[in-house]
C-alpha cells in the first residue's frame, strides 16, 4: 500500500471505487459510543462523489489531498484543510468497500495526522453521523474523543430520518 498526494489522474480513477456502506445500527444517545440501536429496515448509503470537489485541496495552500494505492490502483482518500480554529478539519475520507478492513484507512489518517503536526495545527477535528457507527468506532480507536453532536443538522435534507451530526476530535495530535 502506499499513501501520497493525490492527482487529477487518480481522482478520475477514484470515481470507479464503491464508497458506499450499509447503514443497520446507529449510536444513541448518550452517544458515548456505548448504545447502539438496530436501524429497520436497513439501507444502503452513499455520500456521492464529486471530483471537482476533490480538486479544490490539490492547489489549495492550506489543504491536501491524499490518496491510498494498491499496486498502482487508488482505493481511498483523504481530505483535509485548515479550519478557522486552527485545527485540521478532514473534510472527507473514504476507502472502497472491497478494501475496507486492511489499514488504509488508518494510513490515511495517520498521514493527515502528519501533515497536521507539520503544520503546526492544534488537533484534527472531523464530523460524521450516528449511522456511521463503523466509522464512529474507528475514529474511537484512533485516539478522537466525541466533542459533541447536532441532532437537527441534517433534518433539512432527510426528513424522515433521525441522523445525528457527531463531532469528534483529536486533541495535541
């Protein structure tokens, strides 16, 4: 495996990843990482995948995009700018569903965590929701701490759903 910065060439080649997850269980509250609730029925869910947004952090001064290959292939990414409280904010990390398990997503966030300290950043901050609770016990894992959640940020866009937004943090990284 190997983490770089990305390029527009695999950018393009990213787009042929499945990024997507099957949602089954979300947290509850207290949203300690301790209750999880089953979700019926269960669905898939895909963030979508924009290209040209990933192409913002490739010049951007303040940003990085880093990309995991396996034998030549990118699988996932990474990104990460500075926030406007001098922490690393990832905007975004996603690994294809058939390399889900091996690492790479530690890689990769151990190089953002690199590229945090590099630049004299307080933390890394990221946000992601209830029903991403693979993700949520990674983040666990790695070191972030739950810094706290909004229950009513995305009522706006899914109605009919409970997601809650879930801020973690990485303090001193």
């Amino acid at each position: 495996m190997n983490i770089r910065q990305a390029t527009d060439s695999c950018i393009a080649l990213l787009a042929r990843c499945d990024f997507s997850f099957m949602v089954d269980a979300e947290y509850a509250e207290p949203f300690d990482g301790t209750r999880t609730v089953p979700v019926e029925p269960p669905y898939q869910k895909a963030y979508g995948f924009d290209p040209d947004e990933l192409a913002e952090y490739l010049d951007g001064p303040d940003s990085e995009l880093f990309v995991a290959e396996l034998s030549g292939r990118p699988v996932g990414y990474l990104a990460v700018s500075h926030g406007w409280n001098h922490f690393a904010v990832i905007e975004d990390i996603a690994v294809d569903a058939q390399h889900r398990g091996s690492g790479i997503a530690r890689h990769l966030m151990d190089a953002a965590v690199g590229w945090a300290r590099r630049e004299n950043l307080a933390g890394v901050r990221l946000e992601t929701q209830s029903n991403n609770v693979t993700a949520c016990r990674f983040y666990n894992r790695y070191g972030f701490k739950l810094g706290g959640y909004d229950r009513y940020l995305y009522s706006g866009i899914h109605p009919n759903r409970q997601e809650v937004a879930m801020f973690w943090y990485l303090l001193n990284p």
